[in-house]
C-alpha cells in the first residue's frame, strides 16, 4: 500500500522515537509482570495501536527505550519486526533516562532523517499520524504538538496559541491553567530541533524541554479519541471504548 506522505515533495521520510519504558505503577499489580506498553486493551497490547498506526501513515522505522520487563517488551518486538513493514530498533535503559534522556541518549537516531514522531506510547488514540506529519509539513515551525481539551487542565501541560496556531504558552501542571488544551504526548519535530532538545540533555520534555521551543511550534487539536492508561480504572474503560472506537478488531 502506498505511504500517504510517499513522494511528499517538502521533505523525506518520517521517523519515530516511541517512548514505552515506563514502570506503570499506578497499574500494578497488573504491571508487576507485563510491561505498560503491552498492557492488552480489549485483548490487544497497547503498543500494537501504535505500530498498526504508523503502519498506516508509511512509517518504516522506529526506536523504541526500554527498561522494565524489557525482555518481553525485546521479544514483542522482535516478532513484530518479522511481520510488519517496520524497521524497530530498541534502546534498552538500565536506569530510566526520562524522556528528555532517551533523546539524549539517542542523539544520532535523527543523523539520517527529516522528521520525527516522538510518542508516549501509554496513551490510547485513533489518531491518524500521516495528517499530523501533514500539518507539521505545512508549517515553518520545527515543532508540532498534538493538543487535546481536558477537562482536568491543572493535571496537564497546558498550551496557548495565537490566531495562527502557534504556541505562545506552555505550562506543565499549571496551578491556574489559561486554556483546555492539554499536551497529548505526541510531537512531530524537525531533525534540527530533535537534535536541539538532545544537546539539552534534560530529563523531561513536558518540564524541562517544551518551554524552550514556545513561539516555535505549533499546536494540532486533535478532537477524536485519546485517553492516557495510566490508572487500572482508565484501562477498564479504554477497554470498552476500544470496541467501538476501533471496531473491536484484535
């Protein structure tokens, strides 16, 4: 099937840095044996929704930390790359870099491409990425962030923008947030500015990085289904979601 970014006449192929190494302890005692990223959601693992989707979008190659229960994370992976279209290669953490550091860490990864997704694998989404790289292709900034409304905004990073969608604000956790519109986790960036966020060498991209990048990326609001799994609770209810939102396909 042809990649609907193929022969995109602006730059060349897309990249992606899937974030999954995460302990999950607020999903214990569930994650006590299985990896957050391989939690099923209605009988499938939750990382699969994302290799399905950047499937999808044309995305041929991915990295992908890991740290807890990696060896499991190492096999699904492993099997994937035997079946799928995707290039995955893995960056094992014996100590948690944060997500700051696994770009840091992994610097180079960018050395041959022009774009990058960079995604919390720990949410849910429907979203389709090819029109997110499409956006970001559109614009001049070397930043995209895909926003969502929340209703909780104190619990979130929180960005404002201006009449043409640029960030102008972005505050992580704000105690009097200014807008709804939360980070989802999912950024696509130019090589420069991935390479830029690796020389800061800091620990979190929401605290520590972002802020550096606002009046240089835009916002893309996503209105469709996005939900973090990050309690048991979210997992029950994403599980009944799923059915519909994805058609109960495993």
């Amino acid at each position: 099937m042809k990649s609907r970014n193929e022969g995109s006449p602006k730059r060349g192929p897309c990249k992606a840095l899937l974030l999954a190494g995460g302990m999950g302890s607020r999903l214990r005692p569930l994650t006590d044996t299985i990896p957050k990223c391989l939690v099923p959601v209605n009988g499938k693992p939750l990382l699969d929704y994302w290799l399905d989707a950047l499937e999808v979008a044309g995305i041929r190659e991915a990295l992908i930390n890991t740290h807890h229960l990696a060896d499991l994370v190492r096999q699904h992976v492993t099997d994937a790359n035997r079946t799928r279209s995707l290039s995955i290669v893995e960056s094992f953490e014996p100590v948690l870099l944060g997500s700051g550091g696994t770009v840091h860490a992994n610097r180079d990864w960018m050395d041959d491409g022009d774009d990058c997704l960079i995604i919390y694998v720990d949410n849910l989404s429907n979203v389709d990425l090819a029109e997110v790289i499409d956006f970001h292709r559109g614009h001049e900034d070397p930043v995209t962030m895909m926003l969502f409304r929340t209703p909780y905004p104190s619990q979130c990073g929180i960005a404002e923008l201006d009449d043409s969608g640029r960030i102008t604000d972005f505050v992580e956790k704000p105690e009097e947030p200014k807008s709804d519109l939360a980070n989802a986790g999912l950024y696509v960036v130019t090589a420069g500015a991935y390479r830029e966020m690796a020389d800061q060498d800091a620990f979190d991209l929401g605290f520590d990085v972002l802020p550096n990048f606002v009046e240089r990326m835009r916002g893309w609001i996503f209105e469709g289904y996005h939900r973090d799994i990050g309690t048991l609770n979210a997992l029950e209810e994403a599980c009944i979601d799923a059915q519909q939102v994805f058609g109960g396909e495993r």
